[in-house]
C-alpha cells in the first residue's frame, strides 16, 4: 500500500492518538496504524478507526480533563 500524500510505503506500526474535544483531551496510546516510511503520515484502517471512536466517546462521558487510555481491540464494558 502507499501513502496518499507522498507515495512512500506504509509499514504497519503504533501511534499516539489525540482528541480534543474542548470540555477534555483524550490522549490513547499504542494505536495500531499504518505509517508513512517517508513522510511519517498514519492511516487507521476501518476497524481502528471505529474502536478508536468507541473509546473517545466512553472516556468523554467519565467528564475528566484530561485522559490517557490504552487502545485496546475489545469493547468498553
């Protein structure tokens, strides 16, 4: 697969992910991704990319200012 920007190689990786959502940040660490090898830009896949809404919409509700939370592939009880 290639970059859309540069058209270098996308090499799975992790990254930091961070949300602000003006009443809190939502930072979620270890995020399965794909990475740029040239330029650095990361692409979620659909499945991240849900998962990672799920969990930004559950630590907002916790009205906390800030959050730090690891990705995980299950589901938020």
């Amino acid at each position: 697969m290639t970059c859309f920007y540069c058209k270098g190689d996308l090499k799975p990786s992790t990254t930091t992910h961070f949300v602000d959502l003006k009443k809190c940040i939502v930072i979620v660490k270890n995020v399965p991704c794909l990475e740029c090898s040239q330029c650095g830009e990361t692409v979620f896949t659909d499945e991240v990319a849900k998962r990672l809404d799920d969990i930004v919409k559950t630590v907002s509700n916790l009205m906390t200012e800030i959050a730090v939370v690891e990705y995980t592939a299950d589901k938020v009880a």
